[in-house]
C-alpha cells in the first residue's frame, strides 16, 4: 500500500483514492508505480466490475510533483526516458483498463491530473473544480498525457489551452468534453454513485466487449505513440528551459525565458 493513496471496495465497486492533499495529491514515481499495478490487478479481479477514482481534499491532482521531475530531469537521458515510460504506461493502463472507470474531481486539476481524468470513461466534477494544462508555464510539454487530453477534448479545443495554460472552469471543461456532468459539490459523491448503479445495472461482459468496441471503432492510442510522448517529455524537461521553470516555480519567482 502506497500512503499517497488507498484502496477500498464496497461489493463489486473499487475504489482508488488519492490522499496526499498537503501535496494536493501529486504524483511521482512511487505513485505512478503503485496506480500502474492497482489499475492493472482491478482490471483482472473477476469481482470488481466498477473502478472509482476520487481524491481527499480541495485539489483532485496537481498532477507530477516538481521535485521529482526536476530530480529526475537532472538523471542520465536513459534514466529519464525510462521514467518517463513508466508515467506513460500508468495512463495507458488506466485509459485501457477493461472495467468501466469513473472520475470524482472535487477541485482544482493541473497538469498530469488532467491525464488522469480523461483517461477514465465517465468524468463527474464538481461546480468547483476547475483544470489547467500548466506545462507550458513551466518550460516542459503535456506529452504523455496527450493522446487521452487530445481525444477527449479534440485539437481545436488543445491549440488554445494546451498553449495558453490558461486555467478554465468545469463547465467549460464539459463544454469541451473532457467532463461529462457537472454538480453541485455537496451532491459529486451522490451522483457518482448513481452513475455507478447504472453501470452495474447493466451486463459485466457486455460494459467490457463495449470498452473493446469502443477502442475498435474510434480508433486506439499506439504503443509507438506512447513511446513517442515518453521520448518527448524526457528530451523536453531535460532542457535549460525546462529546468529554469521548474526551478522558477519553486522559488516562486517568474521564470526568466532567455531566447
């Protein structure tokens, strides 16, 4: 058990909550390597069928924890790429997970918390949370998070937040399709669990030969793909640029582009 995050199960339903909010439940390389395996276990367990991913406290996720990638930035190109990979196997395992996947965002989701969200099948938020695809801010890229981002809320919809980091609330996140439904705060819990009912109403087997069809016909995200985001990512926040702004938002300080 990872202390960044638990694991609790009621009947059929799991559910993986993030529990670091001093951090505002950012992730970093031990996390990354406990959800990639609790993804992978639950989409095996034949008495799960629904898998439900919440967070405690105001933040949902500030997504990859800064000292961490700043640490991991400053490592060899090989020890970086491999990291890398592993950010990008969690969200593959999430997004191809073969039990439906439902997401509770109580608040602000930054970054790689973004990925998180639109990995999963169904997004709940509520009428507080509000997202930011940050990256850029700090001198690296929204790779590997990327292919689900760019799925659920399209390339026209990336050009301008992907670039901007600007920061957007959830109705616009709706209106965007990366959320699904927005409620009130008090009412996030009660309509997950309604959204939860509806998927175990219907057929175990069928919800997955769905998720199947889905993939099938819409189109799945490639391993060269997610290989291509993992090289990207490593070979971006490897830079000076990269390191100026990661160094630049801890010191809480502007960065200084130099062109």
């Amino acid at each position: 058990m990872n202390e960044t995050y638990r694991i609790s199960r009621e009947g059929a339903v799991a559910r993986v909550t993030l529990c670091n909010p001093e951090k505002h439940n950012c992730f970093d390389d031990r996390l990354i390597q406990g959800l990639t395996g609790t993804f992978a276990a639950l989409g095996e367990a034949e008495d799960i069928r629904v898998i439900v991913l919440d967070a405690e406290g105001k933040s949902f996720s500030a997504g990859a924890d800064l000292n961490w990638m700043r640490r991991m930035a400053e490592n060899s190109h090989e020890e970086n790429l491999r990291d890398a990979r592993g950010l990008a196997r969690m969200l593959q395992t999430i997004n191809m997970i073969a039990k439906p996947t439902v997401a509770l965002v109580q608040g602000p989701t930054f970054g790689g918390g973004v990925g998180l969200a639109a990995c999963c099948d169904i997004v709940i938020a509520s009428d507080r949370a509000s997202f930011s695809l940050s990256e850029v801010k700090l001198g690296i890229i929204p790779a590997t998070i990327s292919p689900y981002v760019l799925a659920a809320i399209g390339p026209r919809a990336a050009r301008r937040y992907m670039l901007t980091a600007e920061r957007f609330d959830a109705l616009t996140a709706a209106a965007m399709g990366l959320v699904h439904q927005v409620v009130a705060a008090d009412d996030l819990v009660a309509t997950g669990q309604k959204v939860v009912d509806s998927l175990l109403a219907n057929g175990p087997n069928a919800l997955v030969e769905t998720k199947k069809l889905i993939f099938a016909v819409g189109g799945s995200i490639s391993e060269e793909t997610i290989d291509e985001t993992a090289r990207w990512i490593a070979r971006v926040r490897a830079t000076d640029e990269a390191h100026e702004g990661m160094r630049a938002f801890l010191e809480k300080r502007p960065p200084d582009w130099k062109l």
